[in-house]
C-alpha cells in the first residue's frame, strides 16, 4: 500500500511543522486525527479540508461534524472519502481549517509518494515534528473572573451585548453586576428620606387652643 507524506504548517505561526506519513486508503478523518495528535488539540470540533491550488484557493470542501448548512449543501464528510480519491497532483495540496469557532488554518502539502510501508509502524504516522503548537482556545470564550488590574473591562462586549443595549445598564459595580442606578436612588430614598423634606429647618408650630380663653 502507498504513502502519503504530507507536511502540515499553520498559515500564521512559521516556526511550526509537522510531517505525517498516511496510507492512501486511509480518509481525512485520519489525517484530521493525525493532525492533531501532533498538535495535543482535541480533534472534536468541525473542520473541513478544502482542495487547493498553489495559491492556496479553496475548492472542493471535505468536512467532519458539519452544521445544517453543509449538510444540506451535500458537503463530503471526512470519514467517507478516502486521500486517494483527491491526490491528483504529486504536490497536491490542501487548505485546511480547524474549529470554526476559534478557527487555526492550516496548508497541507503532499511531499512525496512512498512505495513501501515500514514494518511495525502504526499509520497515520507523524514522522517530524518542528515547533510547539501554539495553544488550543476551543469553543468557549475566556472570560476573565475580574478585570486585569490597570485594564478597562469591557463588560457588554464579554457579555454579548450591542451598543444599543448599553442604555439599560447605568453602571457597573465591583463585584461585576449591573446596577440600575434610578432603582438605587428610589431605594436610598426610601431608606433615607427625600433629599430635601419639605418640613426642613422648621419645627411645628404651636396649636391654639380652641375655646374662649383668648
């Protein structure tokens, strides 16, 4: 059975390269999972190999866990379709991208084609690895427990609030939670009193008696 050798580098990170033996009959799923084994990120999250051309345009879309939309567009799924139904080129290459949410994109290059497989290797197989991977965020935005001393934490945006909707909150308070500041006043009022009692500065008046002693 032939192998595949591809080289794997991160669009946006240089320093980093991985190169990973797959057989041809394996699928992309199995490249996706190789991938990432080099990498130490989970690999459960949707991504799709896109067929490319030396510029790096994607083509044809290969995907795992699809949304609705790709879905109902027919995309291929990775498991299903195998490396040797789209290697036509000898430096065939493709674009991949991994998370969409927070997304890491990749260019796979195919570097050669080996005749033989090595007795006792399992494949895929990640033959080199040059370069730490730079850390997985995943689906879930970081959102800090306080704001880093000296910085300005943006609440509405980490909260996912619009612009328009920043009339509602009056201010926010240092443990993090919004306060309406009318309800604080109407609270303190009645707590306190108004702030300026219409009786203030002047005591009641004494009361005439009635009768006829004046």
């Amino acid at each position: 059975m032939a192998l595949y050798r591809f080289r794997v580098t991160f669009e946006d990170y240089d320093d980093v390269m991985r190169e990973i033996d797959v057989k041809s009959n394996q699928t992309f799923e199995d490249l996706h999972r190789a991938i990432h084994k080099s990498t130490g990120y989970n690999p459960e999250y949707p991504s799709s190999f896109y067929i490319s051309n030396d510029q790096w345009i994607k083509g044809e879309e290969i995907t795992y866990l699809p949304n609705q939309k790709r879905v109902d567009r027919g995309v291929s799924l990775m498991e299903k379709v195998k490396l040797l139904s789209f290697i036509d080129d000898p430096h065939q290459k493709f674009y991949y991208t991994f998370n969409f949410d927070r997304p890491f994109d990749f260019h796979v290059e195919l570097m050669k084609i080996i005749l033989d497989e090595t007795p006792g290797v399992v494949y895929p197989a990640v033959i080199k690895s040059v370069g730490e991977a730079p850390k997985q965020f995943g689906n879930l935005p970081n959102i800090p427990a306080s704001a880093p001393e000296g910085d300005d934490f943006d609440f509405l945006n980490e909260m996912a609030f619009g612009e328009e909707d920043a009339e509602d909150f009056s201010e926010v308070n240092e443990a993090g939670e919004v306060v309406d500041e009318e309800k604080v006043a109407d609270e303190e009022e009645d707590e306190f009193g108004s702030d300026f009692p219409e009786d203030e500065g002047f005591e009641d008046e004494p009361k005439l008696p009635h009768g006829d002693d004046y």
